[in-house]
C-alpha cells in the first residue's frame, strides 16, 4: 500500500498544495514523523513504484537522497498544515491529559508492560487528571486496551489508519487535553507541541519484538527497544528532552519547540511551487500505463473512501471507541 493513502495525507497534501484529486498517486508521502537516526533504514518499497518522494523535514530528505535519485522533496508536516486550513485549536473547556501509548504495527509487537504503564498515569498529580488513553486501532483489535479499562482510564481511538477521517478524530482527542504524554517518541510529540499543548515523556519504556525483519527492516531483528544501545540515538535524546520535570510543571520550552519544529521542517521554508512541479511531472512516467494505473488508484480510492468495510472485525472493535462525532 502506499503510504500516501494513510491517515488522510493524500487529501490534506492535494488540498495544502492546490492539486487536483484527479492526479494518480505516484509519489511517495511521509505518514509521520520520523527522528533522524543517523543509520535510518529505508524500506525499497517507499520510493521503488514511485516516481517521486515527498517527506517531511531536510534531514529525512537527505536520508532518502542516499537511497534513490528519483526527486525527493520536504514538504513539511502535513497534520498541522490540516489544522491550519480547518482552524482547529485547543478547546477552551479541554482538561486532563491524554496519552498516546507506543503501538504495535504490522510485524512489530509490543511485549507487555501495559499495566505497569495504566498504574503510573493514574499516579500522576491531580492537575493531569482525568487521562484518558489514545489506542492505536490495531491494539484495540488485539485487546490490548481491556487493561486500560478495567483500571477505570476512559478509552479512545482516533479510528482505522485508511480513514479520512483520522486526522479529524485525531485533533478532537489532543484538542480536549490540557497535556499530552506518552512513553516513547511518536508523531503526536510534534503535533501537540505545534499545537500549543505541553507534551511530556512518562511511563515505563516499551520492549518491541521485530517479528519480521526482512519487511521490517528499518528496526532491528527480534526483540529490542528504542534506547541508544539499539542505535536509536534520538528516542534517548527525546526521553530527556521532554522528560516529566521534578516540580511537575510542565510547560513547552524553547528547545522543545525547536526540536518539534525542526521534526515538523517548519525550521526551513517550503518551495510549494517546486513540489507542485515535482508532482505533475511524477505523472508522465505512469501516462504509457495510464489505464492500468488509473484501474490500480480507483481501486485504493475506494478503499480509501470506504476503509472501514475492510476487515469488518476490527471496524467492529474499534468504533465504540470513536468519541469524536462521525
């Protein structure tokens, strides 16, 4: 699949950079937020049936520059640019925090922990009261949010990685909360920090178990965790950087903003007219196979569109958990 059609980014970059939804999908979008690991792998299939790559800060673009000499772009984060052309800000009655678990993902599972991590955000102070528990769609239809629950934490879920209405649900959740936390770096770091919403590190850190190496290549074999000692430089920078202060006051910071800044490539600016090129010119290769290509996208728009009539059992378990209006 390609990642383009996850979390809503296809429409967010079309509509962000004035394209038309027409055009067929033959370029490469970042779907998150990626540190600058220094030894970052790069899976073939992000940029090898692409004829363009768009990421979203200069150093993940140098990175991808290593790897192919198809164009590669920055575009900066497209989450916030959602934000921007919706105004979406924190709500004025928000409260407590809400807290973003590491996931699993396909081949890659989290071993354990789950209730260790429940019983310390329910020891926070009571100024980061209520917290309510972000799940990834995958780790709801693995169970893994029950532990959640039946220690009384509210459960919530921002929905099926396909739907466009992802990144909706996404920022009526952060929105809500006066502060926003995890135990590892994700995406959302940068989302609430650009948001104006305070984000600290907390909890007991993950162990993950790389169940597929050879399709997983950009994580380690087996089981390992995001510490230096696993070539993860930044995650043990972050952990320190966004740590959960001794007083309990937790405020964004100017290094915390320009570190989530730098993460978003909002540190530099964006050529839009350039990337607008780069995406028209991604089409000519497809045009002698227009017919193939354009059967090939209808079909991943439909599903785009329709994500939730996939795997009927995991839509079953996650929509009680949308609550956000649908």
């Amino acid at each position: 699949m390609n990642s383009a059609y996850l979390y809503g980014m296809r429409d967010i970059f079309l509509e962000y950079f004035e394209l038309p939804k027409t055009l067929i999908t033959s370029f490469h979008l970042d779907h998150g937020i990626n540190l600058p690991e220094p030894n970052k792998k790069i899976e073939e299939y992000t940029y090898k049936n692409n004829a363009a790559v768009f990421v979203t800060n200069e150093e993940m673009k140098e990175v991808f520059q290593k790897v192919t000499t198809k164009p590669v772009h920055a575009t900066g984060a497209l989450f916030p640019r959602y934000r921007e052309m919706n105004q979406i800000e924190p709500k004025a009655d928000r409260k407590g925090t809400v807290a973003f678990p590491i996931h699993s993902i396909f081949g890659v599972d989290i071993k354990g922990g789950w209730e260790e991590y429940a019983e310390s955000l329910l020891a926070l102070p009571e100024e980061f009261q209520p917290v309510r528990i972000c799940v990834y769609w995958l780790d709801v239809a693995r169970g893994r949010h029950q532990v959640f629950e039946e220690m009384g934490l509210e459960v919530v879920t921002a929905g099926y990685f396909t739907s466009q209405k992802f990144v909706q649900r996404f920022y009526d959740i952060l929105s809500s909360s006066k502060y926003a936390t995890s135990n590892e770096f994700g995406s959302y770091l940068p989302y609430a920090i650009e948001m104006g919403i305070p984000f600290f590190m907390y909890g007991k850190r993950a162990e993950l178990d790389n169940q597929s190496p050879d399709t997983i290549q950009k994580f380690p074999s087996g089981k390992f965790e995001f510490t230096e000692a696993f070539g993860f430089k930044w995650y043990d920078y972050v952990q320190r950087l966004y740590k959960f202060p001794e007083d309990g006051q937790v405020t964004i910071t100017t290094e915390q903003k320009e570190f989530a800044d730098r993460l978003l490539g909002y540190d530099k600016p964006i050529d839009r007219a350039a990337i607008r090129k780069a995406v028209y010119r991604s089409q000519i290769p497809h045009l002698p196979k227009f017919t193939k290509d354009l059967i090939h996208k209808s079909i991943w728009d439909f599903i785009y569109l329709f994500p939730d009539a996939l795997g009927k059992k995991a839509h079953q378990y996650i929509k009680p958990y949308y609550k956000v209006q649908q």
